[in-house]
C-alpha cells in the first residue's frame, strides 16, 4: 500500500466518533459455534467486529494498517472491558500475524494473495467468515470501485479446501450487494 494510501486511512478515523462502532449484522452466523481459542480480525478497523470477538471469549487480535483506527480499537475495548491485541501492518505487502487461528474474519477487505495464508493459517476445526462487495454493487454505488469488487461467484475461492457451511450473494441490509462466506478448516487437518 502507498504512503498516500496509508495517509488516506489515517484520516478516515482521525476523528474517532465516525468510526464504526457496532459490530456487523453477519457476526449472527457465528453465534452457537460454540467459538473459543484465537480469533483474527483482518483490516479491522476500529474494532467493532474484534471486539465483539473478545465479548465472545476469544484471545483476539486486531491487524490493521492504520495506527489511529487501532488506538481508537484499544479505547473502545477498555471500555467494552475486554483484551484486545492490535498489529499495526500493510497486509498488501506484509504477512498475517502468525497464527493457528481458531477464527478468522475478513470484513470489506480485498487481498486475494492472502487468501492461501488465511486458509493455511486456520487451526483445525477453525472457522472463516469472509464478507466482500461483489460488482453487483456497481448496480446502485459507484464505490468501492470495480478494482476493490468480487466477480459474481468469486467468493467461493477464498474457501477453497475448506468446508463451505454458507456461501450467498445478495444485497445486505446496509444496502450493499456482498459475497458471504462461513467456511470450516476440517477437525481432523494437520498442519
């Protein structure tokens, strides 16, 4: 990612009260998981979905690039009364923090060289909710832009060895038109 970049994101959450702070609506299809163990939370942002990740009980971890939106996320679990872990790093160029992980959410973030890493890096029994604007969206919002889009039906790929529990393309009640994916790492894989 580009200095320019960086600086863009920077100043989306120069102010912290325009940053998301309610956990997103797809958090649902983890609910009675029976989660537990170490979750990752890619491109999180402010933490609104980490958080609710470290409500649930999990060791979690926040990666971002934006050292502001991570300050931000550390505020708001200190106040939520639960630990957060936060890892400052560009994920266009820099590796995932290690893992296994025994969660693994992708929010409204595009880097399909990481879509291995993500797999590779999910314990066994471990589970992915990937979320991603397909170029549907482009049907009622010129942003993101095309670059930042799935193809229809490119979502499955993000899962690809991994049990597919869920998988749909539809218009969510934000108004975007979003690839969700809840995939399952077999129980019985070995790293």
């Amino acid at each position: 990612m580009s200095d320019e970049d960086r600086q863009k994101w920077e100043a989306r959450y120069a102010d912290a009260a325009d940053a998301p702070s309610t956990p997103s609506a797809h958090l649902a299809r983890l609910s009675g998981l029976g989660l537990a163990g170490r979750a990752l939370d890619i491109a999180g942002g402010a933490g609104r979905n980490a958080i609710w990740l470290a409500q649930q009980g999990l060791e979690t971890t926040l990666v971002d690039i934006s050292a502001r939106a991570l300050a931000i996320a550390r505020e708001r679990a200190v106040t939520a009364g639960v630990t957060l872990h936060t890892v400052c790093r560009d994920l266009d160029t820099e590796p995932l923090p290690d893992g296994p992980w025994d969660v693994i959410l992708s929010f409204h973030f595009l880097e399909r060289s990481l879509w291995p890493a993500m797999r590779a890096a999910l314990a066994p029994g471990g589970w992915l909710l990937f979320v991603q604007p397909t170029v549907c969206n482009l049907r009622r919002h010129p942003r993101p832009p095309q670059g930042f889009l799935l193809a229809e039906h490119e979502g499955r790929a993000v899962a690809e060895g991994l049990e597919i529990v869920e998988y749909q393309e539809d218009w969510s009640a934000e108004g975007r038109h979003e690839a969700i994916v809840l995939a399952r790492k077999s129980p019985s894989t070995f790293a």
